[in-house]
C-alpha cells in the first residue's frame, strides 16, 4: 500500500513534467529514440542530440533526421550532384564523426 501511495505522489509531480522534456527533445533525439536498433539509449540519444545541436543547423537536424527512419533518403543525399545536398553531406559527416567520437 505504502509503495502505491509513493508512485501516486511521484507520478502526481512528474507527469507535468513529461511533456515539457518531450517539447524539448531535439528531432535527432526524437528519431534515435523511435528508431529500432538495438544499440540505442536514452543517454546516447540524447548526446547525439547535444552534437546535432552543436553542428547543424535545425533544418540540417529535421533532414538529418528523416535518415533514421528512411536510409535509402540518407543514400540519396550522399549521391546528389546537387550543390546544397553536397554542402549538407559534408555538415552531416562532420557531425557524424564527431558524434561517433563524442558519445561512445
């Protein structure tokens, strides 16, 4: 009973809390966390994020993010001959590289 009373008062002032961290949440961390792979944290996500935040700008993230769900979009952007998907894949590398070294 004593246990109940506790998750009750907890979730009683949590539970307000939650959607604020959900706004907050960047689209990179979003779309690591909806992603399937096995090898995903919250923390790692959220470091992930931390980077994107550091390296791209937010249209470059919600690009960069449609990647998690959509590879085949990420193989696409990589072959463009257009100038400003090229401009983006080197942004992107970059920020992959450093993630890669960043959130180990």
């Amino acid at each position: 009973m004593k246990q109940a009373a506790h998750a009750v008062i907890l979730a009683t002032f949590l539970l307000p809390l939650l959607p604020v961290a959900a706004a907050q949440a960047g689209p990179i961390d979003r779309a690591c966390n909806a992603s399937p792979r096995k090898q995903k944290s919250i923390s790692l996500c959220a470091c992930i994020q931390r980077v994107a935040d550091a390296s791209l700008t937010r249209r470059e993230q919600r690009q960069a993010a449609r990647f998690f769900s959509d590879p085949h979009r990420a193989q696409e952007t990589r072959q463009s001959d257009r100038p400003g998907d090229e401009l983006f894949w080197k942004r992107y590398r970059a920020f992959g590289d450093l993630a890669e070294r960043t959130c180990r």
